[in-house]
C-alpha cells in the first residue's frame, strides 16, 4: 500500500468520526433547557465526557498522519468542535466556566520573512490598485461631465441667450433681401465685390447705423446658422473660457458681424455643447448666416485649413472686403492646434458702429481658466473635507436621513470640481 493510499484511508476515517461526533453533538443540543436534560443530567454529563475522549483521540489520529494540508484543516474541525462541546457544557452547569479556545497550530513555515515580505508587497499592490482605480473613475467622471453636463448646462443658456437677443433684436430679417441690403436686386455681392476686388463706389458707401453702446462680454449679439451641419447658436460678445461655456463666441477687437474686416467667432469641439465639432466637413460654397439686430448677413465657405505653430495667424489676417472666420481646437481630443473655416461676406456690409476694442489674453480661444489649480486644489480639499463628514455621519446617524443630507453637498462639489478641471483645458477643446 502506497503512502497516498494510507492518507486517503486516513482521511476517510477522521472525516467519518467528525461526522459521528457532529451527531452525537446535535443530540446533546437538544437536550440543552428540556425537563428530560434535568432528569437525566448524570447520563448527559457522561456522554459529554465520552465525546471529550473522542475529541482526544481524533487529535491524535491527525498528530500520526502529520501536518500536511488536509489534516491541517483537520485540526481546525476538531477544534471548533471541542469549543461546541464546551458551550453544551456550560449550559447543562452555568457555573462552569468555559475552557479556553484551543487554537489550530498551522503548518510550519520554512521562510516567515519571505512571507511577510510577500504580505507587505501584496498590500502595497492592492493600495496602489485603489489608487488608480480612483484615479480612472475620476478621469473617466471628467470626460462624462464634460460631454454631457456641460452640454446641458450650454443648452440652457442658449434658451436664455435667445430670449435676451429676441428683446434686444425684435425686427430681425429672413434673409439676406432686408432693408440694408436693398442695393441691388438680390441683396447679394458679386464674387469681386466679397472678395475686396471691386471696391464700392463713392455714392454706395456701406450703411451707416447709429451706433448704441458695445455690448458687453457675455451679451448676445446674433445667432450663427450653418444648414451643412445643422447649428444654430447664439454668439455671445467675448470669446473666453466663461463666454465659450455659453455659446461661440465674438472675439473683441475683430470686425463685428456684417461690418467691413475679419469677423472672428470661437467655439467649442468637444466641450460645452459641442458647437463647432463638424465644422471640418464644410467646404466651398457653404453658406454661413449671422443674424444681428441690424439683420441677416450671408456668407459663403472659402476654406478649411488646420493652423499649426508658427502658420499664418487666421484672426489677424488683413485684406479688403468682409471675411468670418470661425476657430476652434484640432486635433479633436488633444487641441494643440487651431481649425479656421473662412468665408466671404455676400450680403452688403454695414459701417462699423463700436469704437475698437483690444481683448485680453484669456480671449484667444486657447487659454485656460483664470487661477489655474487654485480651484482645483481647494475644490478638490473641500470635496474630501465632505467625503470624511459624511462618513463620520454614516456611522452615527440612520443611513437615509444621512444620505439625504450628505448627497446634494456632495454632488454640488464634484460639479465644482469638474468645473475647475475643465478650467484647465483650453477654452475651445
């Protein structure tokens, strides 16, 4: 016989006398409380003490067939079974005291500092795994916000962009044949009059409108209809990171819609309702309208390009006659370039009413956010501050009622948080 076979054997009979035990040990715990306990106390305490020698001798069963795993677990079984027993007995004499656990010796261990080097190691992967696990969430959370909570928060604004503009605009044209454009019999250039080529003439200077006060940064001044790719959008005055959030927005310091020069608007590619995310797939030809107070003005597509570092600069390009150039970020999720749609005026431009206006550096298009990680860094001090009260509520208060207090403060922060990490990327992204 084999020394496999004996440990088979082995175990087959220490399980089967487990098992046995187990038994006897259930009838005796019926017994516990009942009159027939009471009656036969003397017969109870005796088969207590029979099961104690059979505990003893299963111990001694496992110590001849050694330590290796199963009789490892053997132990452990014998021993929560003697702990059983004990309970059993103080019951039938509550002044008995309980006799201490016996615990399992476990196997010996060849290399201890190998296995609390092992352990230390494991704990410190596991740590490092929350961490970027955290890491990610918070990343991924990020990225949803911004395609979807910005996008709700862009949209509310426009409906309220569009109330304002309705108030401050209540005569607004149709199409290109409004009362400024009555020059001609369509309302439209020729191709050498919207290119600057065929300059008007002296009796036919562009219409002169009585100027009011410019608007300020953040007001709506038109709305920019593009039929190719399905935009309509308010266009705000300014075009920083707080203007962007809006809408596309008018860069100061550039001709305004309609006038004579370059008319810049920024907008969004990805972020804050992602106005100007097809604006790639325009081409030549396409119309672009800018409806003002004053009226429509048509445009038309003249070109696509991506500007890269040290290209020619679309914002201040000079020439005759009346461009719109429309910028945002390339490459659609890294931003580290420019994207300029430019195209020419079609509709009879009107004088220029504002004073010119020199914009700060934040109104670029590509900068970030006032205050850089400021924000971040207090937001994100003021989000764990909330995590560790709520926690400490958790503990002390019903879970619902904490919920119910913790959950909007919460929510509220990360927002903030989100917020502040998107300050951080580039007004047009």
């Amino acid at each position: 016989m084999t020394a496999t076979d004996t440990e088979h054997g082995a175990s087959d009979a220490i399980t089967s006398k487990l098992r046995s035990i187990d038994r006897r040990l259930d009838g005796l715990a019926e017994l516990v409380g009942s009159t027939d306990a009471e009656v036969a106390s003397d017969a109870v305490r005796r088969e207590a003490d029979d099961l104690a020698t059979e505990l003893r001798t299963l111990d001694g069963m496992v110590d001849l067939v050694g330590d290796d795993d199963p009789f490892a677990s053997a132990r452990v079984a014998v021993a929560i079974r003697r702990e059983r027993l004990g309970f059993i007995r103080m019951a039938l004499s509550p002044g008995e005291a309980l006799p201490p656990p016996v615990q399992a010796p476990l196997p010996p261990s060849t290399n201890s500092g190998s296995n609390r080097s092992q352990t230390t190691e494991g704990d410190r992967a596991a740590s490092t795994g929350r961490v970027f696990s955290i890491i990610g969430l918070v990343v991924v959370g990020f990225f949803i916000y911004q395609f979807t909570g910005s996008a709700l928060v862009h949209h509310r604004q426009q409906k309220v962009l569009l109330q304002e503009f309705k108030e401050i605009a209540p005569i607004q044209a149709a199409d290109p044949l409004d009362l400024l454009n009555q020059g001609g019999e369509s309302g439209l250039l020729t191709p050498e009059s919207a290119a600057g080529e065929d300059p008007l003439a002296a009796d036919e200077e562009p219409t002169v409108i009585p100027a009011k006060e410019p608007p300020a940064r953040g007001e709506p001044i038109g709305i920019l209809q593009i039929p190719r790719i399905d935009v309509e959008q308010v266009v705000v005055q300014g075009s920083g990171p707080a203007e962007l959030r809006s809408g596309p927005g008018h860069l100061r310091g550039t001709a305004m819609p309609g006038e004579p020069g370059n008319t810049v608007i920024a907008g969004s590619r990805l972020a804050n309702g992602a106005p100007f995310r097809q604006i790639n797939v325009l081409e030549d030809g396409d119309p672009i309208d800018v409806t003002t107070a004053l009226g429509r003005f048509r445009y038309e597509v003249r070109s696509v390009r991506r500007v890269r570092t040290g290209d020619p600069d679309p914002v201040r390009a000079k020439g005759g006659g009346s461009t719109l150039t429309l910028i945002t970020s390339t490459p659609v999720f890294l931003a580290y370039d420019r994207l300029a749609v430019v195209a020419e005026l079609q509709t009879r431009p009107v004088a220029p009413r504002f004073a010119p206006v020199t914009p700060d550096r934040s109104e670029t298009g590509f900068d970030t956010a006032p205050g850089g990680l400021a924000p971040v860094i207090g937001w994100g001090a003021a989000l764990g501050l909330a995590i560790a009260a709520a926690r400490w509520l958790y503990r002390r208060w019903d879970r619902p009622i904490a919920y119910v207090l913790t959950t909007p403060v919460l929510v509220a922060l990360v927002i903030l948080v989100f917020e502040s990490l998107g300050g951080l990327l580039p007004a047009t992204f």
